[in-house]
C-alpha cells in the first residue's frame, strides 16, 4: 500500500507513505497538537555497528515538535522488528547521531497504534478542516467555566449546536485544549477535562 497525505498547518505539502502501517503513523503523528511537521525516507544515515562495521540507515519519518525537536522514526510491524533487534541498533545510532540530524530515535509498530487511537487522529484531521469559528468561540466560552471532567455529549447539549459542536469538541481535542479522560475512541460518552487541570499531562 502507497500513497501520499497532506501535512498540517498553512503551507501544506504531501507526505509519500509505503505501507498501511506508517500511514497510521504518519496520520497519529500529524493529529497531535504539538507536531508540526514531517519529513519521509530520511537518510542514509551513517553509523558504526556493535561488531564495528560502517553501516548506513534510511529512516521512514522525521517528526519536528513545536519545541523545535526533531524525532527519526522506524515504522515496522512487532515481529519483524523483535527479530530483527530494531530496538538495539536504534539505541546504537542515537548515541553517533549528529544533533543536527535529530533528537531522539523511536521505534512505532501496531502495538502502538490500536484502533481507536488512529480512528481519533482521523477524525481529528478531518475536523480541523472546517471553517466554523461560531462554534469554536460557543464551546471555547463553555470549556473556559468547568471545573473538572465532562462528556462530549454535555459539551454539545451545553452548546445547543448538536453535530457542529461535537466536530468542535473534536478540534479542541486537537488542538489541546482539551484532553481525554480514559479509554480513546471519541464520541459522545467520552469523558474530557480541560488540558490546565492540575496534573494534567
């Protein structure tokens, strides 16, 4: 499976992915509110392996945060990268890494990308598309007086905007103003809170 999806912000661009597998990825990564961009098939990078020999690496993402980091990830199904040790020459190539180059190196298989958490990041992309500041304004009045956890189906009977107001509670999902409070899988039972709540992460 290949193909090509757009990255956020003002200045889109297409990003090219291999497999269903780094699409989830690519598609989680651009749904989190402190990514901002995402670079693909990065490299080769250059590095000594533990046996000493010149090796050379290509890898599938480069995610940049709004901190201004940059993260190289290796998007591999979980056997394939157990059997391969992907985790140790990971380790290896982040302790020779040039600073310029990245951070940080991960590792994202399926393992990390159940099912609701990729249908939450689909469905956050998909919102972030509408033009509805009306709604965002209603919900981000209602969102400014709670005081702790709510559902999405009180944030939209508060709003009176039925299905507009649930696409907004998504966006500010999104965007972080508000986080989810247990399982993942948005709808209108889901319980949220406002991201300042002390001890909120």
């Amino acid at each position: 499976m290949r193909g090509t999806t757009l990255t956020n912000g003002p200045i889109r661009r297409r990003v090219a992915f291999e497999s269903g597998l780094e699409l989830k990825a690519i598609e989680v990564f651009l749904a989190r509110p402190d990514v901002v961009d995402i670079e693909e098939q990065v490299g080769p990078i250059a590095f000594v392996d533990g046996l000493g020999r010149r090796c050379e690496r290509v890898f599938d993402l480069r995610v940049t945060l709004t901190d201004g980091s940059r993260i190289l990830v290796s998007v591999k199904p979980e056997d394939k990268a157990l059997g391969i040790d992907l985790d140790g020459e990971n380790r290896t190539i982040a302790a020779q890494i040039d600073p310029a180059i990245a951070d940080r190196i991960v590792r994202v298989s399926e393992r990390h990308l159940p099912r609701e958490v990729v249908r939450d990041a689909q469905l956050v992309r998909m919102v972030r598309r509408d033009r509805r500041p009306d709604v965002d304004r209603v919900l981000a009045g209602i969102v400014a007086s709670l005081q702790g956890e709510t559902t999405v189906g009180e944030l939209v009977r508060s709003s009176g905007l039925k299905g507009a107001a649930f696409r907004g509670v998504v966006r500010l999902v999104g965007c972080g103003t508000l986080r989810i409070v247990g399982p993942r899988g948005i709808d209108y039972a889901t319980r949220v809170e406002p991201s300042s709540v002390t001890g909120a992460t």
